[in-house]
C-alpha cells in the first residue's frame, strides 16, 4: 500500500468504525477497493474521492478546533472530527463526508463478515460480462 | 454487409456502415417502445445504444458493480444548482428500465388536460394513450405486488395509511415473477422484471432489425433540412490494460427518419452537438426529486427482503408529493443514514430494523440541460423553496406514518434537525430548515429538454411530433414531455414514444 493509499484506508475506517457487535470497514477490504476504483473508476469519481480525503485530512481545525492533520488527532477526536464533519455548516464539507461514505459504505456493505453480522448473505462476486455478438 | 436481424458490439478496425429505414438511438423505455413499434409495422429499423447489453446473468450484485457495469458514468452526473443533486440513470441496452422499480402507473387525466393546453390533446388524448397503456400492460404482464413481493417493509406503510384513513395500494410492476429480491437498483438477476433488454429489444432483432450497442451516437447529420443518419465511434465497455477504449467509427444512415431516445439527460445535448438551432432546446428540464425517511423498529423489518418498491400512496397527490416503499443495498443506506463516526456505526447496526419509505415531489422548479465541453450533459437544477417544503411536508408525513406503524424512532437526514427523532419530537421537522442544501435528494424521474408543444419559443418538437426545423427527426423519451407527470414515468413515456412511432409510419403510409 503506498503513503496516500493507506490515508486513504484509514479515512474510510474512522468514517465507519466498528459499532458494538458488528465490524467497521475492513482496511483489506478497503484497500481492495480503491485499488478497484483506481483502475476502474472514471476521473471525476476519483478526482472527488481523493479530494473529499484530503479535505477529511487537514479540516480538523474547523471541527474540533485542532489545528493538525485529521489523522494525528486521538482516537476520541478523530470520532469527534468524523462526526463534525457529517454535520458541518459548510455544505462542501458535508458533501465531502457524503463521498466518504459512499465509498466507506460500498466497502463496509460487501464485507462478508458485516452482512453476515447483520444477517444478510454475502454477495457472490460481480459478473462483469456482456454480449459481444 | 450486415445480415438482419444482428446484434453488433464493440467493434475495431474498419468503420462500419449500416442502412435502416429508421434509426432509433437509445433502448431504454422510450427508445425500445418506440423501435417496436416501428419493426411491428414492417419497417427495418437499426437501434443504436451507447451502453453495452448485459443479461440478468451479468448483472451484478454490489452497487460498486451496478454503478460500474449498469449506471450511467458511474452515476457521477449530478443536478448543479445551489445543491449538488445526482441524478441516477442507466447506460445499457435497455436503459434505465434494467435498473429501475418497474412500477406502472398510468398518465393521470389531469395531466393529459395540461398537456392539451400546450396544443397536444389531438395526439394524446385521454382515450389514445388509455388505449396504449392498457395494450401495455398485457403485453408486459403488469401484476399488483402482494404476499412475499411486500414483506414487512411495504406492508408496514400500507398499514399505517389505512390506519389514518389514507389511501394507500400495493404497486403495480411489471415484474410478474418478482421473487422480492429487493435488487432492481442492480439489476434483475432473476429475469423477472420485463426490461426492455428483455422484451422488445431482442425483438427488434427476431423482426430482422440491427441493435448497436457500446455505440454512443455522437452527431444526428442532418442535410438540407432533413436528418438522414447518425455516427459515432464504438466505446470498450471494460477495457483491461493494454486495450483501447475507442473503437471504430460507425454511421447509420437512415432511409426514413431518426427517433432520439436518449434520455432526459442525453437527448438534447445530442441535438445541440448536431447543430439544432433553438431557444428552447435544453430548456424545461424538470424532475421529480425525492428524499427518504427511515424508520426505526422494536423487530425486524428486513428491508432487504421483497420488492425493491412494493406499496405507494397518492393520498397527497394534490399536495404535491406521493410517498412509495423503497428498500435500498446495505452499501447505499450506509450513506443514507446520518452521521459519521462510532455513533453513525452503531445507528448502522440497526439496519435490520429498518424501513425506509420515501416522498417523491412533483417539483415546479425547471433547469436546463446543455453540452458541456467534451459532449457530456451538464444540468443546471435546483428545486424551488416551494419544493423544498413540498418534500418537509411529505417527510413529516413519513415520519408520523413510521410511529404509527410502530417505529421506536425515525432518522430524518436533514441537516439542521437532530440526527434521531422520537414520537414526541416530531415538531422539529415543521420547523425544519427550507434550504435545499439541507436535504439528502436524489433525482431518478426526469423530463424535458426537447419538449413538445405548440409555443416555437417555449418548445423544441412541435404537435406534428417532428423536432421543428428538421424533417424526419423525433424525440420519444422522457426529454420530450411538457410537463412532469406526478407519478412514476415509464408507463406514460413508453405510451408517448408508441403513439409517436405509430404516428409517423401512418404519415409515410399518408405521404
Ligand atoms: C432507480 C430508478 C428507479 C426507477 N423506478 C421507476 C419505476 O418504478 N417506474 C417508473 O415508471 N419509472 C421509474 N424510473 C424512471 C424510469 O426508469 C425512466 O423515467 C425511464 O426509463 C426513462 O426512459 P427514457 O427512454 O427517457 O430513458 P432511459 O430509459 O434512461 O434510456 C435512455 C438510453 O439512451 C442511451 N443513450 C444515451 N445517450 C446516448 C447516445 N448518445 N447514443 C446512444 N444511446 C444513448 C442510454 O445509454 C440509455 O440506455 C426509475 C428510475 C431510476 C433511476
Ligand atoms: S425485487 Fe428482485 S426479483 Fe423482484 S423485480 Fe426486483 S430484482 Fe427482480
């Protein structure tokens, strides 16, 4: 995993972290899928997600009043930064959040040990095929 | 030389060139309605879709993979105004009928009475498109969802609306089988759904038509007055290393005339790159934006389990809004629910629990639709103050609805009211703020760009159903409704786009 991918990684897991009984984004997982979304994923889709990271990243001071790099907070702060942002005035932070969780949640929703956690089956892989004649 | 009766994909090297009496360009609702139509009739016909034909054997099952293999660009289009609103569509053969609820609702009359203000009553008359859409309903076995389609889920709002004296109804869907999967969004792996991919496309070729599909058409050409074709260049759906996206050029001459099915998004930018000339073009864009409300529940609810879409009210039709059922993946709801952080994951555990239910607004608002500077379709929307109560107005409903049906509490997802609310806080959402910034809406019904109408300032295709200026050019799908409906649109955007291809083959017969 290079530098900016595990800030990536790590975003999503203090976007959506463990609850009680069930697991939170799994950083395997996660990783998978934006190595999945870098190879895939149109340019606007990842041009918005690495600047809804970096955003998560140095936005601490208008949250919870830190002037550091979102992940340099405590384990208490950083929640409290997640959450701040989720409820944010400034509605380019709230959207920010919003990309962070789709992508937070498309990983955390396929996550065989959270659906089964929740009672659903997991996904059989994705087909991926289509008529060629 | 193309046999008839072909279905062509991606495709390199030499161009292709192909020749139909008509050319229709888009499979989805209007599109595949419309090429039926027309190959039913005799005439050869050659339907041009830019996204590629998946069967329920490819579908996928993630939504990572649905927005990948089945929405239109990754579903990253969105409604720009003061809000950043997406708007969900599909790019495949069969268009946004593979993803969408398949419930059937009929053009309500009072609709039909404005549209004959606007100068459209001869052509689509109340008894013209009854007539169609009850042929429509036999034909693609139109059934009243009930026992294990509903589910805890949809039964749950049923009860509650009866239990105010509200009406409130099982859906009717076009999905006779329905196993209640609850997996539209991503395709009906089970068949059941009768999407046109299903239905009429593969008919159009057993009629010895041609389907191009990984084919967006780029330019309609258009000489001396009179459209006579398309082109474009094939597009790789899933290129792996190594391999090229673009393939080779096509064109597709047509002998009679060109029916744009190409969505409310793609169908008048496509004219605007083909150098229609209009004021009204892209103009007129509308929709019908909604939001949810979750509610919360002592058991199990499963939303997961049943139809995608099983119960609806119209109860406040006139107020501007309906409320539907609408059960969403794991993945989406996780970015439904408000929050972030520890106490977002453990409102997340919750998701078994849940019911959501959802209230679509009628909006007043109107946008435009444009070619941005690569071709793509750039929308500039935002519903209106008044929509946005319309919407406070209808989530209230919700709200009250879900504690009659027993929830402990409901999750509003508005900024500016507390994440959570309990039956005894329901004020809070009278008072909830009216920006549109404030709400989570997403955008699935869409209208206009290329409406039609009597008034040349005002409309882009006139009552003699050809878009005005070009002969031999028609609009068949969503972008050339004049106003929005109030209801679901398939039904009547598959009514319209028969009436209009019924319409021009009897006028060649005339001619
Ligand atoms: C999630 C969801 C659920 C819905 N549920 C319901 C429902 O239950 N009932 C209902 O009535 N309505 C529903 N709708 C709305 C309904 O599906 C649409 O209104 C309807 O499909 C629109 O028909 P259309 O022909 O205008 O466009 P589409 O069905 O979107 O078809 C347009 C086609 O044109 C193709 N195209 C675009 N540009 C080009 C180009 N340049 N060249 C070639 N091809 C092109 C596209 O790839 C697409 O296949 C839903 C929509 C969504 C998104
Ligand atoms: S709910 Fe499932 S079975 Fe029913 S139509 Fe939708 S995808 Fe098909």
């Amino acid at each position: 995993m290079g530098w900016w991918r595990r800030i990536c990684v790590r975003v999503m897991c203090a976007v959506l972290p463990a609850g009680k009984e069930t697991p939170g984004v799994d950083p395997q997982c996660c990783d998978e899928l934006c190595e999945r979304i870098r190879r895939e994923a149109p340019l606007l889709l990842r041009m918005t997600m690495h600047a809804s990271v970096a955003l998560f990243v140095v936005c601490p001071l208008v949250t919870v009043g830190r002037p550091c790099p979102a992940l340099w907070l405590s384990a208490e702060n950083l929640d409290r930064h997640a959450a701040g942002m989720a409820r944010h005035p400034s509605y380019l932070l709230r959207q920010a959040m919003m990309m962070l969780k789709t992508v937070a949640g498309m990983s955390w929703g396929t996550d065989p040990g959270v659906r089964r956690s929740l009672g659903m089956e997991p996904y059989a892989a994705d087909p991926r095929g289509w008529r060629r004649s | 030389m193309i046999a008839p009766g072909t279905h062509l994909a991606f495709q390199t090297g030499a161009p292709v060139e192909l020749e139909a009496d008509y050319v229709v360009v888009g499979s989805g609702a209007g599109g595949a309605a419309a090429a039926a139509t027309l190959v039913r009739a005799g005439r050869s016909v050659c339907v041009v879709e830019r996204g590629p034909w998946r069967d329920p054997q490819h579908y996928p099952l993630s939504v990572y993979g649905a927005m990948r293999d089945l929405w239109s660009d990754w579903g990253t289009l969105f409604a720009r105004g003061r809000s950043m609103i997406p708007i969900l569509q599909a790019s495949c053969v069969g268009g946004t009928t593979v993803i969408n609820s398949a419930i059937v609702v009929r053009t309500p009359p009072a609709v039909l009475a404005e549209w004959a203000e606007l100068g459209l009553g001869e052509v689509f008359s109340e008894a013209a498109v009854g007539a169609e859409q009850e042929a429509l309903e036999r034909e693609l076995g139109v059934t009243r969802m009930h026992g294990r389609q509903l589910m805890e889920h949809s039964e749950a709002l049923l009860r509650a609306l009866r239990s105010r004296g509200l009406e409130g109804h099982a859906l009717d869907r076009s999905a006779r089988d329905c196993i209640g999967s609850g997996q539209c969004l991503q395709g009906c792996r089970e068949g059941a759904k009768t999407s046109t991919n299903l239905c009429w496309v593969p008919e159009v070729i057993t009629r010895g038509g041609t389907v191009l599909s990984c084919a967006p058409v780029g330019r309609v050409t258009i000489e001396r007055g009179r459209a006579v074709g398309v082109s474009g260049r094939f597009v790789h759906p899933a290129p792996r290393r190594g391999e090229r996206r673009r393939g080779a050029r096509f064109s597709v001459r047509a002998r009679r005339g060109v029916l744009l099915a190409a969505s409310a998004t793609g169908s008048a930018p496509l004219l605007e790159r083909s150098g229609v000339r209009s004021a009204a073009l892209g103009r007129g864009w509308r929709g019908q934006p909604g939001a949810a409300m979750i509610g919360v529940y002592p058991h199990e609810v499963r939303m997961e389990r049943g139809t995608t879409q099983g119960a609806a009210s119209l109860a406040y039709r006139s107020e501007g809004f309906k409320l539907e059922s609408l059960s969403l993946p794991l993945e989406l709801l996780a970015a439904r629910v408000g929050g972030a952080g520890h106490r977002y994951a453990r409102a997340l555990e919750e998701a078994p629990r849940m019911a959501m239910w959802v209230a679509a607004v009628r909006a007043q608002a109107q946008g435009v639709v444009r070619a941005g500077r690569f071709g793509q379709p750039v929308v500039r929307y935002a519903p209106s103050r008044a929509d946005t109560e319309r919407l406070r107005a209808g989530l209230g409903r919700l709200a009250r609805l879900h504690f009659d049906a027993g929830a402990e509490k409901v999750l509003p997802g508005i900024h500016g009211v507390a994440p959570e609310l309990g039956p005894d806080e329901l004020g809070a959402l009278e008072s909830a703020p009216l920006d549109n910034r404030c709400y989570t809406w997403v955008l699935s019904h869409l209208f206009g760009g290329c409406v039609m109408g009597k008034d040349p300032r005002r409309s882009v295709v006139a009552p003699d159903l050809h878009v005005r200026g070009v002969r031999g050019l028609h609009v068949v799908d969503a972008a050339c409704l004049p106003t929005t409906l109030g209801v679901n649109p398939q039904h009547t955007i598959m009514a319209v786009a028969r009436i209009i291809a019924a319409r021009v083959v009897n006028e060649e017969n005339v001619a």
